[in-house]
C-alpha cells in the first residue's frame, strides 16, 4: 500500500470529536460539548449487491461495552461539527476484534496531554479546545493503518462564528454545503484484514462518502448558488477531483485559509489531507438533465476488478433544477 503523504500539517494523535454536523448551528460564546463513540464492526453493500465487512466509528448507545451497536458500522464514521471556540470531550470506546489497538489521529488540531490508545475494550477519554475553523480529517491509523483501510474514518467540522461561512472570510460563502469523504475498498483485504498481505493491496471500489456512482448522492444547488465543497480524501492514493462545466476556487487546504484563492477545473487532494473549494452554478445550468459532472480525473470510474462495469466508482453529479 502506497505510504500517506499528508500535506504541510503535522500528525497529532487524539481521539474523536462532538456533534452532529446536521446540527451546524453557531453559537455565539464557547461551550462544553462531549460525545461518546464505539470503534466497532458492520458491512457495506457496493453495487453488484456485494456485501463488504468495515470497521467504522459510530454514535454509543447505552451498553458500556457498545455491544448494543455491535455490527453496525458504516463508513464513513458519524460526520462531526463543533463551533470555533468549543472545548470538546470526546469518549471512544475500543469494540473491534480482539488484539486491534485504536491509535487516532486528526492532524491540524492540538490535544490535552493523554494516553492516545485504547486497547480492546477500554475507553479513551480526549480533550481539545476547537481554535480555529476547518474541515479535518479523523481516522485510526493502527495496524500498520489497516484500521484507516477498513473504514475508521470520518469528517470534523469547525464552524467559524459567522453562519454561511466556512471560514472568518467572506470568500468563503456558501449557500449549500456538501462533504465528500473520498476512499477506496479492496474487498479481498476487507475480508481479511489480520491475513491479507498489503503489498497485494488493489482498491477495485471507489468511493464518495461511503457510497460508489451510481449509489453515490446528488448535491442539490439552484442556478447561481455557492456551493462549498469539503474534501477530505481517506484513501491511501492522491485522488484529483474535476468538475464539468463550472470552476472550482480553492479557498483552503488543510484547514489553511489560502492567502490567493484561485479557480482550478480540478484538484488533487493528497491521501490525508483536506481542501475546501466553492463552485458557483451558472445560469446555463437549468434544464441539464444529470447536471455537472464531480468525479476523478484518474478515471477511476468502475466498480469490481477491471474491466468492471463503468460508469461507477468515484463519481456524482452538482445538479439544478
């Protein structure tokens, strides 16, 4: 498997984090957010009625040991938001197989002093006041990051004082809001993942939050809205995104707002990290039947061993009414 290259920003070990980004509501003074998640098993079902073992991150129930949510992870992991300013406390508690050691990482955000490691059934407990606004990346990267590649993924939002913005810019305006958690699967290793050996490791299914075209959801927008875009890649290859028929502006990466956005018609994201772009819908845009074309310019666009049938993989469309 091809080794992470992050981009810019050190790896800092922690654990999880606060909120559903459903709720996305700002608040105008800081406040104490806590959540409790379980690093457990599930399945995913990719086109071709092909049903796939993951271990992912979900919400606790009421079982200390997650045995109650046992087997019902899907990927990615609960998409978490908190407000600029929050001091979050994050309770993860380890239900994989025996012998897997959660360590998870979220780079760009700095923790309170702490053990960074659940062991099978414990409960990590992690602190970390949310300083700045961003889209992050959170992923267990134990097992040699066999654990990333099963599924222990997901996205942190941090949401800036002002509504509609993704950060304290006015550039950084939005009217709708998409997350696009890019990954990959090898169905052979997902099966076997204490056996399979990585060096035989071949992604035959792409991914947008968890889902390969033509299962993958359609952002909604109408003609001249803003459209932010959040990519956060969790696979282990960079992964260009292009967009048919309008312009992307770059206006972070790494949850660095850039000093000179720029428009680009596609992006690379490199694996681990995160980039923030708004597109704007034309007005030529009413009446398209699909809509404007967001896929990957490595052509990545099959789903099973090649020559699996295409259209597929990583691949959805902007659409107007």
């Amino acid at each position: 498997m091809r080794k992470r290259a992050y981009r810019r920003i050190p790896q800092v070990l922690l654990l999880l984090t606060a909120a559903s980004l459903a709720g996305g509501v700002t608040t105008a003074s800081p406040a104490n957010q806590a959540i409790d998640l379980c690093a457990t098993t599930g399945s995913v079902t990719l086109p071709g009625n092909l049903a796939v073992p993951v271990w992912g991150f979900v919400h606790k129930g009421t079982a200390a040991d997650c045995s109650d949510v046992a087997g019902t992870a899907t990927i990615p992991g609960p998409a978490l938001s908190v407000d600029e300013g929050d001091v979050v406390t994050v309770n993860v508690t380890n239900a994989l197989p025996p012998g897997h050691t959660i360590s998870v990482e979220v780079p760009g955000l700095s923790f309170d002093p702490g053990p960074t490691d659940a062991a099978p059934g414990s409960t990590l407990t992690r602190t970390f006041t949310a300083s700045s606004p961003g889209t992050f990346l959170y992923q267990s990267v134990g097992d040699g990051e066999r654990q990333t590649a099963m599924g222990l993924y997901g996205a942190l939002i941090v949401r800036p004082a002002t509504a509609g913005q993704a950060y304290g810019t006015s550039a950084s305006a939005y009217d709708v809001e998409s997350r696009l958690v890019l990954s990959a699967i090898d169905p052979a290793f997902n099966n076997d993942p204490d056996g399979f050996d990585m060096r035989r490791y071949l992604a035959t299914y792409w991914l947008i939050n968890g889902k390969a075209y033509p299962d993958a959801d359609v952002i909604h927008a109408s003609t001249g809205q803003r459209v932010l875009l959040r990519y956060l890649n969790a696979g282990h290859d960079n992964t260009t995104m292009a967009l048919l028929g309008m312009d992307e502006r770059v206006i972070a990466r790494d949850a660095h707002v850039l000093g000179n956005p720029f428009d680009a018609h596609a992006e690379t994201i490199p694996a681990g990290a995160t980039e923030d772009v708004v597109a704007t819908v034309p007005a030529a845009s009413s009446g398209l039947t699909h809509g404007f074309p967001l896929y990957n310019r490595q052509l990545h666009l099959g789903n099973g061993a090649p020559p699996g049938p295409a259209p597929g993989g990583m691949m959805t469309f902007i659409q107007a009414p």
